[in-house]
C-alpha cells in the first residue's frame, strides 16, 4: 500500500507538556533579565538596600502568567541574581553579612508565597472558566435540543433511541403517542414494539431488524401496527448504528412516523386509476401523454388496441401522427398546434389507419400544460 505524501502528526501529551513549559521557562527568564537590568540601572538611586526592588514585581509577574512553578523558578534566579550582584561587594554567592542573608531569605519566603498564591489563584480562575464553557456548551446543546424537539413535534415525528446490549429504548413522548399513549410510558423494550405490530408484518420487520444489526447497516421499514386503543395505523420507521468510544456497535437511533394518510391516500389513488382504467377499457378510450421535449408518448392499453400498436413497441409523436389518415393530417396537427399555442382544449374528429390496413374514426380530446414561462410543456388527452 502506498504511503501519502503528507504524514499526519500526532503530538503526544509529553510532547505538548514539555512545548507549554519551554514557553514558560523563556518567559521566566526573559522577566528575571529584564528585572536585573532595571535594578543595575537603578543602582545609583537605591544603592544596595533595596536589592530587591525590581524582583518582588517580576516574580509576581511570572506566577500570574505562567502558574506558580514559574513563579517559584523565577523566586530563585531573581535571588541568585541579587546576591551575585547587588548584596554584599558583588560577585560571589556567599555572604557574612546576617542582614543580607535575612533580607535574602525573606524575599524568598515572599516569593514562593507570592507563587503558591498566585498558582491557587490561576487554577481558580482556570476551573471557573472550564465550568463556564462547559455550562455555555451544555446550554447550546439544551437549545438544540429544544429546536430538535419542537420541528419532530410539528411534523409529528418521533424520536427513539434503542440499546442493543438489553433491547431497552430511550423514547420522546410523540413516539408513545404515535402508539397510542397519551403519556410517556416509563419503559419501552423491542419487544413491547413488536407486540404491536400486526402478524402479518411481524416476521418482516423482525427480520429486518436482525439483518441490520448483523451487517451494521440502517434500519428502514414501513409497517401496520395496532395502537393501545386498538387502531390499526400504518409507521414508518428508520434508524442507524451508534457506536461507543472504543468503536463498538452498542445501538440504534432513529426517528418513527405515523403514515396512514399517505398510504390511505395512494390507496384511493390507486383504486381511483383503477376504475379509470376499467371505464375507459369499456367505453373504448385510449389515453395518451406527450412530453414535446422527450418526443415520448405514454399511452393506455386500449389506445394501443385503436391504433393497433403492439404492448411491446415504444410509442412517439411520429408513430401516432404516421397512423393519421393522409388527407386528415395535416388539418390534426394544424389544430394540434393552435389548441397549444392558445391555451384551449384540443378537440378534433380524424380517420386512423390500423395496422391491420383498416380505417377507423377517432375523437381525440386533450390539453396541454406549460412551463414557468407560458411555455407548452406538454400534452395530454
């Protein structure tokens, strides 16, 4: 397997560690320096008696920057730095002196204080930021949640959420109500879900379910269910694999919707084209739709019948147009086009030639229909 060009780079916590401390230490020695050069150019004002008087603000400087660690380092080099060059006669780092050694030891004293201080004080302030990014977090999340809610709400859907280690689910309450149960009910198994749903959907729902969970992939399903006030409704049902933070398969979270108006709806459609169809197989009329852009012509069986067109043949304009009666042809397609053009019905009276050589006397009747812009885009009839 080839190698990519670029190699990604993952730091390690010590690495990271010894970067923030590398900074810190910079910045410790940088404020220790720049103390030492204003206390040597203060020199001639203060004399060795305030020896420390640029210190004690560059160690608080540095614990309130860098954490008390910082602080205490910054303490010791700040004290080396006095008593090499400004205790005593300079230059050496032992002295006899009591003062000195006393003056020494409380600027240490003060200093490690000033850091411990300064580092409680750092952390405080850290653990008061962390729990306010965590609050202001927790409330984006309770605000999306609140925005989820109320759109699964409005379009009637709900929510579920199932453990595959013990079958329990986690439910809105629009998923209990799509069951018929006007409250949340405080506990909901796969099981309790397969108990409402009919018989005769049962074992496909069952078996779905088991595929999905075998090979990891989602989980999608419409089914007849009966409700606790014993409604037979029709659901809709989909849901996808989580997983946890080692990666493992632990459930299935998705969304439930009641569909009985969709599929009553396609039902009375389907039974409205059915009775169309017997209707028009009666009373011997074929049905045609023209899409001028594709030139295709979706026609009926008995239209088939009329023109003596066999079920397997495609149909376009030219077939129907060619099985036009040569005197009568140009007058259909004139009046075709006019009808089109003036946005009136098409209505005409012409002979057809079957393939079988005889004539036969057509009424057609159609409409067309047009685009955005006014322009035909279709016809029907």
């Amino acid at each position: 397997m080839s190698k990519p060009l670029v190699q990604e780079s993952h730091a390690s916590p010590e690495t990271t560690g010894g970067r923030r401390w590398r900074w810190r230490y910079a910045l410790t020695v940088g404020i220790v320096a720049l103390a030492t050069a204003l206390r040597w150019g203060l020199d001639s004002l203060f004399g060795p008696g305030v020896a420390f008087i640029t210190f004690f603000p560059a160690v608080g400087i540095v614990a309130m920057i860098a954490g008390g660690r910082a602080g205490v380092l910054a303490t010791i080099l700040s004290a080396v730095a006095a008593e090499w060059l400004f205790l005593g006669s300079g230059y050496r780092l032992t002295h006899s002196a009591l003062g000195d050694l006393v003056g020494l030891g409380l600027f240490v004293a003060a200093g490690v204080l000033i850091s411990v201080t300064a580092g409680m004080l750092g952390r405080a302030r850290k653990r008061e930021w962390e729990a306010a990014e965590r609050e202001k977090a927790a409330g984006k999340v309770r605000e999306w949640e609140q925005r989820l809610n109320y759109a699964l709400e409005t379009s009637q859907i709900g929510a579920w959420e199932l453990n595959l280690n013990d079958q329990t689910a986690h439910r809105s309450l629009q998923h209990d109500r799509i069951f018929g149960y006007s409250e949340l009910l405080p506990r909901w198994t796969y099981d309790m879900f397969l108990e409402h749903v009919l018989p005769e959907d049962r074992a496909m729902v069952d078996r779905k379910f088991r595929e999905a969970v075998e090979a990891g992939t989602d989980w999608s399903f419409e089914c007849r269910v009966r409700r606790a006030d014993q409604q037979v409704r029709w659901i809709w049902a989909s849901g996808r694999h989580r997983s946890d933070a080692a990666g493992t398969r632990c459930g299935l979270a998705g969304i439930v919707q009641d569909i009985t108006e969709r599929k009553q709806a396609q039902e009375d459609l389907r039974k409205s084209e059915e009775q169309l169809r017997v209707a028009a197989t009666a009373a011997e009329i074929g049905m045609w739709s023209w899409r001028p852009g594709t030139d295709q012509v979706v026609v009926s069986a008995n239209w088939r019948q009329l023109f003596g067109v066999s079920p397997d043949a495609a149909v376009t304009f030219a077939t129907w147009s060619n099985a036009l009666h040569p005197d009568d042809r140009e007058d259909v397609v004139r009046e075709l086009n006019a009808a089109s053009q003036e946005h009136r019905e098409f209505s005409v009276e012409y002979r057809a030639v079957h393939s079988d050589g005889t004539i036969r006397w057509i009424i057609d009747r159609g409409r067309a229909w047009y685009d955005d812009q006014g322009r035909p885009a279709g016809m029907a009839g």
